[in-house]
C-alpha cells in the first residue's frame, strides 16, 4: 500500500553535539528544537577505548540543563559500566555502548533496561554481529557505525552497507521492534543508501548538516530530510 500514497519513510534524526564548537553549543541546542530532532546524540570518549577524548560530565549537565529533549548516548569506552552513573540519565533516553569494551555486554543491557533506558550495542565496522545475536531479547536499538568510532568528519567504510544489511536480517527474526541508527558519514548520498539497506535512524555530524554553524541548521535539517527521503 506504501507505494500507492507514496508515504515518505519516518526517519529519526539524531544530531552529535561532539561536532558543535563549544561557543555554539547553546544556540545548536535551540535550534535543534526549532528543527524538531529526535534527540541529542552524545558521545562519551575514554582516550582508552578510542584515542579521543571529548565531552564529559560537565559539558553533559550543562546541555541537559538546557533542553528536555532526550539524550541518544554513546559510550566509547572500555568498562563503561563504571562512568555510566557520572550521566546520570532520564526515563526514554538511549544509550549504547561498544560490547568489547565490557566483560559482561549482556548485563549491562539488563542494567539498562531496568532503568527503563532504551539500550542499544554500538557495533564498529570490525565488531562481530554475533554480539547483536546473542542479545537480541534484550536491544531496543542498534547503534551501527559507517566509521571508525573516535573522531567527526571521517569517510563511511567500503563495506558498511552490506554489514548494514546484514544486521537488518538479524534484527527481523526478534519478536521486537529494534531500531537501526547509523552513525558517521550520513551525508546525503551515503544515508540514501543506508536507509534502502535497512537504517531507521541517523546520527548527523561534522560531514552532514553541522558543518555550518547553528544558524543554518534548521534549513540545513529541512533540505537534509527532503533530499533522503525523495
Ligand atoms: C564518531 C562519533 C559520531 C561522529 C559523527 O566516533 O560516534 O557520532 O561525531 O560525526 P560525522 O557525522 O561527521 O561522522
Ligand atoms: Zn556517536
């Protein structure tokens, strides 16, 4: 029947405060909700798991206080079951977490849930999908990464897309909705193609529509929507 009404797909966007300047942030925050986003993509990095570190607790409270919006968390860090409670986190948040990171993937999304925070796994372009496997009873979404977590503004990997849909495959055999978020290089042509192969969601950055300051976000998000979803 979608083909008939030619409904355009629901696509949730979720912008990376990691790629505002930090003088931008509060007005990238209110223009996110003039734009209407899904929520705030936060990335936490340890300098251990990934070489980078970027926002920490401070710069968490600070923009919580800022929006109700919810927060899509993302934790690049080894042990992130000792730093989750520094973010302390609210009822319809997400949050995903790299499963080599931590001896025990499966409760920490146990942990989650129990919290009622929406949990998700954060699979690298050289993490195993048998991971999402093993715990398919317990994600509420997919954090997919088209790059190698660390840094803003790299190029989507050769094989991103067919992984992509590969973890789509698995993600159909739950008795659940799981949402599959894309991370990284969501430029237009790119996220075209990861929506045809199974995306829901993207994470937007550096390379897509933050590039430009907060003062063009709202018509960049516009146009952006417009253009992938055609
Ligand atoms: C990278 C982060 C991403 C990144 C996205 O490790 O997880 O969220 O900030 O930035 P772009 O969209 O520029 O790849
Ligand atoms: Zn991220």
């Amino acid at each position: 029947m979608e083909g008939v009404f030619n409904m355009k797909k629901r696509v949730a966007i979720y912008p990376s405060v990691m790629c505002s300047k930090p003088w931008e942030l509060k007005d990238y925050i209110a223009e996110f909700e003039k734009a209407g986003v899904d929520g705030i993509h936060f990335d936490v990095m340890d300098g251990h798991f990934v070489a980078n570190i970027t926002l920490g607790t401070g710069d968490y409270e600070a923009i919580r206080s800022l929006t109700d919006l919810p927060f899509n968390l993302h934790f690049m860090a080894e042990q992130p079951e000792k730093i989750m409670s520094y973010f302390p986190m609210r009822e319809n948040d997400m949050c995903s977490f790299h499963p080599e990171g931590t001896r025990q993937p499966y409760m920490l999304l146990q942990m989650l849930r129990n919290q009622n925070i929406k949990a998700g796994l954060a699979i690298s372009p050289d993490t195993s999908v048998d991971y999402i496997e093993n715990c398919l009873e317990l994600l509420d979404f997919i954090l997919v990464m088209a790059v190698a977590p660390g840094f803003g503004g790299q190029k989507m990997v050769p094989g991103h897309l067919s992984k992509l849909a590969k973890i789509k495959e698995i993600v159909e055999k739950a008795d659940h909705k799981i949402e599959i978020i894309v991370d990284g290089n969501t430029i237009v042509e790119h996220s075209i193609k990861m929506l045809a192969a199974g995306a829901d969601s993207l994470v937007v950055g550096t390379s897509s529509i933050m590039k430009q300051g907060p003062v063009k976000f709202v018509e960049n998000y516009h146009h952006y929507l417009e253009e992938i979803t055609k």
